[in-house]
C-alpha cells in the first residue's frame, strides 16, 4: 500500500469523529471571532487524542495551536472554521477544520509509528472571512522555525493552489453641508457628489491597470432625501494586486482620487483603512506538485484548466513567510460548478460526499508534510524556489 493509502487509512479509523465534528460545524455557523463552538470542538478532539492545546492563543479567543513532536525539520497546517452572514457555511470551512485535524492526527500517528523525528504544528486560525487573523498570528511568529505549511480549501473542484490577490479595504466618509435641494441649494456642499466623482475616477483609472489588479467598492450612505443635499455620503472599497509594489501604488492613487473628488465638490473627507489588508499568495510549485500526485492518488484529479486565483485570504501572509500552498479540494458530487460564498456551496459542503472528499484532502496534505518531514533534498529545493 502506498504511503498516501496509508495514511487515508489512517484518517479513516478517526473518520467518524471527523464527519460529526464538521457536521456540528456546519450545522451551527458561527461568523468571525465568534467561532467559539467551533474552537472548542477542535481543541476537545486534540486534548481526547492525547495532544496538548494552547488555547486562545495570540490573544484570540477562538485561536489555538496544537504541537507534536520537536525541533526541526517542521511542518504547519492551519485550520479555518467561520461562517459567511447569511449563507451559513458558503465557504466550507466546516471542512477546512475537518481536513486540518484528519491531516494533523494521521501524519502524528504515521511519524509514531514510523520514528520519524521533526515537528507538526497545528494552529486554529479564526475570521478568515473578516478580520484576518493569521496576519497578526504570522506577525507574531507563529511559523518560525517551520520549513512550509499548508491548508485545503473545499471548491467545486479539486485544483492546485493558483494564487490570490493582497487586499486592502478602505472605508470613506465624505462630509458636506445640508441646505434645501430646490430652495437654497447654492448653500449647499453635495457629499454625494463627491461619492459619485469617486467612482467616476476609479472607473477611468481601471483601464490604465494591470489586469491582475481588482478595484471593486459600493455606496454604504447617500443621502437621506432628495430634497435635502447630502451632508454625508460614504463608500466602502477593495483594493486588490498581485504584486505587493502594485498594491501599494494602487493604494497611494486611491487616496489621490479621493481627494480629487472632495476637491472638485469642496466636500471634506475622511478615509478609514479597515485593517492592515492580507499579502498575495505566493504558491510554493514543489509543494502543488506534491499535491498533486498524491491527491491523484486517491482517485481526484487535479483540474489544470484554471488561470491565476483572482480571490484573496489571509494565507497570502502565511504563504509570504515560508514556502506553502492553500490547494483546493473538490466536493461537487457531479463535477457541475458550485459558486463559492452560495447557499448550494452550503448545501453541498454538508453532504457525505464533501466528507469522503475531506478524509481524501487530510491523507494527501499529510502526504505533502511526510515529504516535508522526511526529505531534506527537497526542503533544500523548497528554501530556495521561495527566496527567488
Ligand atoms: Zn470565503
Ligand atoms: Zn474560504
């Protein structure tokens, strides 16, 4: 039996315990930060199996880390489990934390059994969706030490990880003055306007941008009645690049086109970065190639016929610190495309299949760490494709 066999047999003896804590999951989506059943959940699984868990770990109540083994060579998986508002588990992380753990228990058990000496990390994640928080766990140093890490995401199809955009979101607040619309507006100062000039700007800025970058934003206040002239007007905007250099102009010019439109109205304004924005994610190749042939394997196919990611996920940060890859696994029973952030890709991330395809996605990330752990050739390969 081939090790990728093994250690599916492996994940398979816990499988049952994996199927109900992904179900509970998914049954009861919590959003970010408040993942807090869900964290227990998996921190109970970890500390039943015999493993010690950090709880609220980096200061996030519902982030933990889970350690086994010591010293190097090591390996890390990080977990996600929030909820989408709305739409329940129309992401699948329910699944994400189900192949984490499968992933995390089956490569401890084949080191045990095996003696094979190095570390496996295992950290809790929370808020990918909203709030980001491996940007401030990777800041924290949550991965040195570690020679590459790795998660699986659910997808309508199994695929490589291709990538995704650094974001930046930006939320503006134009400030004007009210008068009559009709009656007096000459004692007015429209912030919708300024709104409006905005968008206007942006729209004629986009055909002078690389086709990588996104630009993509609505109108969150407009006024409260046509016959008053809006004092206040705001807007909430995503700034996305795959290069870091043009990110950061792409940055720079968005706050030249605000105060382009706030001059033009004589509108001021005020503008809010939400946070500090995620990183693009930098695809370790030998690691996607790994994934590849294991997932393979096991009978699911990687689909090469997809271009670069165009989404973005605070993995980008790991992926920034040490070689890694954010593959996906696929869980639509009948191969037809699932959108993401949709209530079929809820429905479908619940049902028995998307659970054999998760047990699949946890025996060949495991794989990818077994090479990890055991060849220090391709560790060597790996430091160096990532400092090119
Ligand atoms: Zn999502
Ligand atoms: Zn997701």
């Amino acid at each position: 039996m081939s090790e990728v066999q093994q250690l599916l047999q492996i994940v398979e003896t816990y499988g049952a315990e994996l199927d109900a804590l992904s179900m509970e999951v998914w049954k009861n989506p919590e959003l970010a930060f408040k993942e807090v059943a869900a964290c227990q959940l998996q921190c109970e699984f970890l500390k039943k199996h015999g493993f010690e868990v950090t709880e609220n770990y980096c200061g996030f109540e519902t982030a933990y880390r889970c350690e086994y083994g010591s010293g190097t060579p090591a390996f890390a998986i990080t977990s996600e489990y929030d909820a989408l508002p709305g739409i329940g588990h129309g992401c699948g992380h329910n699944l994400i934390c189900g192949a984490a753990l499968g992933a995390f228990i089956a490569l401890t058990d084949y080191m045990k059994r095996n003696n094979i000496p190095g570390k496996v990390v295992l950290i809790g994640t929370p808020a990918e969706e909203s709030g980001s928080s491996k940007v401030k766990i990777v800041d924290s140093g949550a991965l040195d030490g570690v020679d590459a890490a790795m998660m699986v995401h659910p997808s309508w199809r199994t695929t490589l990880d291709t990538g995704c955009l650094s974001i930046k979101r930006f939320d503006v607040v134009f400030k004007g003055k009210a008068s009559h619309a009709s009656g007096s507006p000459h004692l007015g100062i429209n912030a919708l306007d300024a709104v409006q000039l905005l968008f206007a700007g942006i729209n004629a800025w986009r055909q002078q941008l690389p086709e990588s970058s996104r630009i993509h934003g609505i109108v969150t206040e407009g006024g409260l009645k046509p016959n008053i002239t809006p004092d206040r007007a705001g807007c909430c905007f995503y700034v996305r690049s795959a290069t870091q250099e043009w990110q950061d102009k792409m940055n720079d010019r968005f706050l030249d086109i605000v105060k382009g439109a706030a001059l033009m109205t004589g509108a001021e304004y005020e503008v809010k970065p939400f946070n500090a924005g995620t990183k693009a994610r930098k695809p370790a190749a030998l690691m996607n190639q790994v994934w590849m042939e294991k997932i393979g394997e096991l009978g699911s196919p990687v689909d090469l016929s997809f271009g670069a990611g165009r989404g973005s996920s605070d993995f980008g940060n790991v992926s920034q610190a040490v070689p890694a890859i954010h593959p996906y696994i696929g869980i639509s029973e009948n191969h037809t495309e699932i959108a993401g952030h949709s209530a079929a890709m809820c429905e479908a991330s619940g049902k028995p299949y998307a659970f054999s395809q998760m047990h699949k996605a946890s025996a060949a990330m495991a794989a990818v760490g077994l090479k990890v752990l055991t060849d220090a050739g391709y560790r060597e390969q790996l430091k160096a494709d990532f400092s090119k």
